[in-house]
C-alpha cells in the first residue's frame, strides 16, 4: 500500500522527482488501492518494526539517505489523487494510521473509502497486517478483495 502511494505522489510531484532521482512516467492513475498500508513509515524507523520495513525500501543506512523522511504519504498527498480504497483490519499494527489517512483525505474532500475487517480471527485463523493478501482462503479476504475489485470496476469505468 505505502509503495502504491508513494508511485502515485512521486508521479506527480516535481519535488519528490527531484528527491527519489525518478523521471514521471505518462500515465494516469484513475484509482488506487492500499492493502494495510504504512502511510508514515519514517514515524517507525527508531524501532524494530520500522527497520524491517525501511531497510529493503531505503537500504541498511536508510537514516543518513537523506530521502527517507520523504517517504512519507500522509506528507505528500497530491492534488489529483484519484478515488482511494484503504483496506485493513482491526489486529493490523498500522490500522490506526490506516484509519488516520482514511480521516486526513476525507477532510480534504478526497474520494476514499475504507474497508475495516473488525473480526479478530476466523476459524482460529489472525486476521492481521495483509491478511487478504497471505491468507487468501480465509472467507474476510474474498470478501475484502471482492470489494476492492468491484472499488476498481466502479472507478475505471
């Protein structure tokens, strides 16, 4: 979800062009989606969570690359966001972020909608960070990736 956002910003910020050294390409994103996303990463990178996530992103020095803090979409929301679907779940670590960019874009009258799975398990099976995505068998992610498609059929019209 973080990197789906980040694409979408850097495409169409000359700033973060300048930042990540990324040309935009000529594209137009109609919608997008954020599967349990991490819209705040570098408010992680002084625990351990964060470091799992930043160094495959941003390198085993990712604190002195100068461009991490940069990564942060809630920071760098861009004007012609399309329609957003957010998905996560109550036992995803990052859900409250989730649930604070989901409140962020809608006061700033963007088209989003989230997807809040509340059930903690089912069938003894978490249903946590991804969860539609590692646990595909599971009844809530069918249902959560249903939605996200039909989110998709609704906006690329």
């Amino acid at each position: 979800g973080h990197l789906a956002s980040m694409t979408v910003a850097i495409n169409s910020s000359k700033k973060l062009q300048e930042v990540f050294e990324i040309e935009p390409i000529d594209i137009s994103f109609r919608a997008l989606a954020l599967t349990c996303s991490v819209p705040n990463p570098s408010k992680y990178a002084n625990i351990p969570i964060g470091h799992l996530y930043m160094k495959p992103c941003y390198g085993k020095n990712f604190k002195k690359c100068g461009f991490y803090k940069e990564s942060d979409f809630c920071n760098n929301i861009p004007v012609d966001l399309p329609p957003v679907f957010i998905n996560t779940s109550k036992k995803d670590p990052f859900c409250k972020d989730n649930d604070n960019l989901y409140k962020k874009l809608r006061e700033m009258n963007y088209d989003v909608e989230i997807f809040l799975c509340t059930e903690k398990k089912e069938n003894g099976v978490k249903i946590d960070h991804v969860y539609n995505i590692v646990k595909t068998d599971l009844e809530v992610s069918q249902k959560t990736n249903k939605r996200m498609a039909d989110f998709f059929k609704e906006n690329l019209k």
